[in-house]
C-alpha cells in the first residue's frame, strides 16, 4: 500500500498560486496519482488525476517527475473559496488496491 | 450534485443499538466504497463492493458489514454501536474497474452515538 506524505496545512492569499507538494516514495507501477478537495461536512471531491508528466484541467495541473516519487497539485489564482483540505493519494482503487486516505493538507486563502 | 445519494442524513441513536445506512450509487457506476471520517480525522476506507461482489476491505470492524444488491445500491449495517463509532459515513461509487481513484462521493451521513 502507497503511503503519501503531505504538509499538515498551508496558507495562501487570493489570487495567488498555490502548489501542494506529496511525496509517496513506494508507489507501484500501477498506481496512479490523485488529488481530493473536501470541504467541511461534504464529501470529497476529485481534482486530477495523473500517471506521469503533467496534467491540465480546468480547475488544478498536477505536475509529477519522471521517478514519481512525488507529485504537486498547482492550483491558480486562489479564491476564498478554495479553502479547504486537500487529499493526495496514491493507488489503484480501480484494481483493488486500497487507497489510503491521510490527513491531507488543509489550505487556508486569506483575502 | 455527484450523483451518489445517501439515507439518512442524520442519524442519532443510543449506544448498543444498530442502524442500517443506505448508499445508491450514480447510475451506471458498478463499484461503491464505504468510508468513515470521524471529528478532525482523514478519511477511513471501509470496503469496496463491485458488482455484488465484495472486491477490497479496509479497517471495517467486525461489528460493521455491508453488502451490495442487485440493483447496486448498498447498505452498511452498523451494530452493537459505541459512542466511538459517532462519524460522518461517506459512500462513493465509481465507473469501471481498472480507470484509477476517481471515485463520486455522496453527502454522507452523520451519526451520531447517545
């Protein structure tokens, strides 16, 4: 199981740009890479996902080197409303390997 | 909107007791995910069902079970409950198997142990 590791929290200012870096040195070859945004009470909500290089939609890029050891979630111009925690987590719930959910990263965007 | 529902949305009862959660996915997703999320706490995986089948089975006490029908929703049944067990009890379903962690997640449902 793929352990990652992430900053407990971050704080950022609107319209800045902010990357959440997470590092998962035992991913396997099958995993892939993803990013979780959860707001208080609610559930998560998927960002991006990736397997390698870069990866743009519109709302995150997700940036992970050719080892893949890690991987940064880059969220442009934030807003107020990009307060909330973050999710990195490695694996392939798609084939049985369980995900494992830690603490994330919790963003705090101040006017 | 994700698509996945969830009943109740609150739920308060007394220690010993059992309750049933009630998880439909989105339509066309086969795989539903049970998770637990207690105050301040990442998120638990529970287990994973696909198909009917149980596929995948995290940190699920053996107090708790869970089981998937024919028409794929999914009930997680909770007994003999402590004031421990108090969450948020998160379902989530997904399209297909083999197409990564994207995973749609329900309210949730909160409950709340007396």
């Amino acid at each position: 199981l793929a352990k990652t590791t992430q900053p407990i929290s971050m704080d950022s200012y609107e319209g800045q740009e902010v990357n959440i870096t997470c590092s998962h040195n035992n991913i396997a070859t099958n995993d892939y890479i993803t990013w979780y945004q959860q707001f208080p009470s609610q559930g998560p909500r998927f960002i991006i996902q990736g397997y390698k290089t870069k990866v743009t939609n519109e709302v995150a890029s997700l940036f992970i080197p050719a080892d893949r050891k890690s991987s940064t979630l880059s969220l442009p111009r934030v807003s107020l409303s990009d307060t909330a925690v973050y999710y990195c987590l490695v694996g392939n719930a798609g084939n049985n390997r369980k995900l494992i959910w830690g603490l994330g990263t919790s963003l705090a965007v101040n006017p | 909107d994700s698509g996945v529902t969830q009943t109740p949305k609150h739920l308060i009862t007394a220690t010993g007791q059992r309750v049933t959660l009630r998880c439909s996915p989105r339509s066309g997703d086969l795989s539903v995910y049970w998770y637990q999320q207690s105050l301040d706490q990442g998120l638990q995986f529970l287990i994973q069902y696909y198909n009917g089948e149980e596929r995948a089975k995290g940190n699920i006490l053996e107090r708790f079970s869970a089981q998937q029908f024919p028409d794929l929703h999914s009930e997680l049944n909770l007994s003999s409950l402590e004031l421990g067990d108090s969450a948020l009890y998160f379902c989530a379903s997904s399209v297909v198997q083999g197409r990564g962690n994207e995973q749609f997640f329900g309210p949730g449902t909160r409950l709340t142990v007396l």
